[in-house]
C-alpha cells in the first residue's frame, strides 16, 4: 500500500472514529474537555519522541494524568470542570511548548505534534485508530441506555439509583483514545475540530440521539477524504485541510438547519385570496 492509499485509510478510520466519540462529546457537553485534552496531551508527545518511544503511548500516559489531574481540581471547592479544564488546558500546552524548545535535537518537528502529519502514518497508527473506533462502538452499544439516561436526563438517572461517575469515567476514556489516535493525522491543535465538528453538524441536521451516532463518523470520514484529497490537490498541509473540512460540513449543516426555518411563503387570509381572484 503506497503512503497516500494509506493516508486515505487512516482519514477513514481515524475520522470516523473521531467523529463517532464526537457525538458523545457534543451531546453530554464536553467539547471544552476534549479541547483542553488535546492540548495537554502535547508534552506527552514530545516526550516519547525524545526518549524514541511511541508518540500514541505518551500522549496516552500523559492522557491519564491529566484527567486524573483535571479531577482532582474539579473537586476543589469553588471550583468546577471548566476551570479544571482550562488551567490544564493551559499549563500542558505551555510544558510541551518548553519541553519542545529544550530538545532542539529532536527527531520529529514541532509542527507535526500541532497539526499531525497524515502522510507518515504507520499501519500501526492505522490500527490503533481501528482498536478505539471499534472499542467506542461495542461499549456505546452496551452502555448506550445508561449514557443515553444519564446524558439527557442527570437528574432522573440518579433518583433511579444510578451513579454517575462510572458513566462519566468510560465518556472520558473514550475522548481520551479517540484524541490520542487523532494526534497522529490532525495534531494536537486540530484534533478537537475532528471531534467536535462532524458531531455538532450532525446534531444540526438529525434530531435524535441515534441519529447523530450514525451521521457524525460518516461526516468525520468525509472530512478525512476531502481533506486528504484537497492537501494533495494544493499541496498544503494534509491536518489543517482536514480541520477546515469538518468545519465546512458544520457551517453546511448550520445554513440548511437556518433555511429550514424560514418561512418560505406567507400564508394569505383566505378572504385575501378570494379578493384577489374576484379582482
């Protein structure tokens, strides 16, 4: 398989797979988590590639850590989720900045840890990206009454006796495999717009919690092709074209939803009517 048929494979498997978990973000609101992810799983990256380990292994350590970190500071008084994600957020992308800019030796540019580089991606990548699609869509289709109960109805789901915070654990691992398998095709800047994009078109143009399960991985995976397809058509970069991608589906999906509630034509009184053929 030549490196842009296996290009095309990874936008495939990895949008799909992004956009699928995407839907779990978007709909239990947790974009600002995903996005906050993203950004500190960088200095795990740098740093397997200084010590020459898997660049998915360390984003996926640091992954661990941080939403351990993440929950630890949620649970601080007076605090809360959104300033937890925002000061790791933050702060891990100002270590992997640093840490970048300590290693100047290193083998892999910066510019592939931010933007990914879809065109060197290894079948292990490829399978990687398979193994969490596939997890995400087996564990969804166990849980799915129980994330579907807890997501649209909180309050509901515990008077039922239900716990939250195992539902809330497997959403949160589930984002954090899908962001580290997206780091290799879009980075680490641009995984979110893989995630978040096709799922919030879907919730756009289908109304029902299945329906945005089914509709965001084939939005994901065409954002993949058309990104992968438009890089080598203007020989830009393959991650930012598949970003800008998955951003078109959604402002599509946004102007057809606005269009959809246009009144098309105004309803004429009848008596208006009648008038009007008499004249």
């Amino acid at each position: 398989m030549g490196y842009f048929e296996r290009a095309l494979l990874a936008a495939v498997v990895i949008g799909a797979g992004a956009g699928f978990v995407g839907a779990l973000v978007v709909l239990r609101r947790r974009t600002f988590f995903a996005q906050a992810l993203t950004h500190a799983t960088y200095p795990g990256a740098v740093a397997a590639a200084a010590l020459g380990v898997s660049v998915p292994l360390g984003a996926a350590v640091a992954s661990v850590a941080i939403v351990a970190i993440m929950a630890g500071i949620a649970r601080v008084r007076r605090q809360g989720a959104q300033v937890a994600a925002g000061v790791v957020l933050t702060a891990g992308f100002a270590a992997g900045a640093l840490l970048q800019a300590s290693l100047p030796g290193m083998p892999v540019h910066a510019e592939s840890f931010l933007v990914g580089s879809i065109l060197t991606v290894t079948d292990g990548d490829i399978l990687l990206a398979a193994v969490v699609a596939v997890a995400a869509v087996v564990l969804v289709a166990a849980f799915g009454t129980r994330i579907f109960f807890s997501t649209f109805d909180p309050s509901g789901f515990r008077a039922a006796g239900f716990r939250e915070w195992p539902v809330e654990l497997l959403v949160l691992a589930l984002i954090a495999a899908s962001v580290v398998s997206s780091l290799p095709a879009v980075g680490a800047i641009l995984a979110i717009a893989l995630i978040a994009a096709p799922a919030a078109a879907a919730r756009l143009v289908v109304s029902s919690y299945r329906g945005v399960l089914l509709v965001a991985p084939v939005i994901g995976a065409a954002s993949g092709i058309i990104g992968v397809l438009v890089s080598r058509a203007f020989a830009i970069a393959a991650g930012p074209s598949i970003a800008l991608a998955a951003t078109a589906f959604f402002a599509v999906a946004l102007g057809v939803s606005k269009l959809r509630r246009l009144p098309w034509r105004e309803q004429i009184p009848v008596e208006t009517a009648e008038d009007a053929r008499i004249a």
